[in-house]
C-alpha cells in the first residue's frame, strides 16, 4: 500500500515550484494533488452542471481573469489513450468553473497552452515511452489549432520527481513563454 507522503510527488513539487515562480500577476490555481484545496473542472458551457462538465485538471495559469495555461500531471498509468484523452477532453472546454462560485465562469483566453507532465521515473530503464511521448507530442502539434478549441500551444515535459531541479528550466520555458 502506497504511503501518503509518497502519493502525487510529483503533483507536490510542480505545485510548489509553480507557486515560487509564477509572478504575482497572474492567478495559479492548484488542485489537491498539487498541494491547493479544490478540483478543477472544466465545462463545455458557462452553465454548470453534470451534463456540460468535461474533466478536471491539475493546475489552471490565468492571466487577466481568463484560463492562459492549463497543466496536467500524470505519474502512472501513462499509455497514449490517458495522454490524449486529457488533451482532448481539456481542448472540448471553454470554461473553469469553481463549485463554490456556480454563478462565475472563467472563460479560455483566445491561446491557451496545454502542457502534460509525465513522470519517468516508474519506467523500466530500456522503454521506449520516452520516444512514444516525443511521437505524441509531435502528433498533436500538427492538428493545432483545433477549430471551436482555445488550445492553440501543446507540451508534453517528461521529469522524474527526483531530477525536478536539474529539470526545472526545460519546464518552466514554455509556461513562462507563453505568460510574457
């Protein structure tokens, strides 16, 4: 059985990484995992309900009250289907929509960067996921952007929780980038 502290490394100290690098001008919003105190659903519609809530995410960059960055994290399981299906579900939304305030939807920025962090460190030495996620990648850069989608900017960072600092400015860049 999986310890508590040893659940969502890597979640934690993205989270915290983010908080100390995200300027104060722009609102970071964490999830749980990440070490906030909220889901982060995301809505096909500015109504909220079940029928229009697509998924949830790690953490939301806003930059001027508008969704600028979403961030997902993946630590295990990860296959294709997990990846893409994170990307896709997040590239239907056009609304962030916190549970304690219904009534005020947070709409996507005319570009918003999409990035997938996903955690090598539970591969097998010789597997060739690092070059199915580079495959990845490249495959959904071609079909952005996706018309009726906000999501005009992809990544997908590979780390593992204990080389996060050597790894720091590969995936700080494009978030950083694309706030400036």
């Amino acid at each position: 059985m999986i310890n508590e502290n040893e659940k969502h490394v890597l979640h934690k100290a993205i989270g915290a990484l983010l908080q100390s690098k995200i300027s104060e001008s722009y609102e970071l919003i964490l999830d749980q995992a990440c070490g906030g105190c909220q889901q982060i659903p995301l809505f096909s519609s500015s109504d909220k309900s079940r029928s229009v809530e697509l998924c949830k995410v790690d953490i939301l960059v806003l930059k001027q009250k508008q969704i600028s960055v979403i961030i997902e994290i993946e630590e295990s399981g990860i296959n294709p289907t997990k990846i893409c299906g994170k990307f896709l579900t997040s590239a239907l939304a056009s609304y962030y929509i916190h549970a304690t305030k219904p009534n005020r939807s947070i709409p996507m920025a005319n570009s918003v960067l999409f990035v997938q962090i996903v955690d090598l460190g539970s591969l097998p030495e010789k597997s060739e996921k690092r070059k199915q996620f580079i495959n990845i990648e490249e495959s959904i850069r071609k079909i952005l952007p996706i018309p009726g989608s906000h999501i005009d900017k992809y990544n997908l960072l590979c780390t593992e929780s204990s080389a996060l600092k050597k790894n720091e400015a590969d995936l700080l860049r494009p978030i950083l980038d694309h706030l400036r």
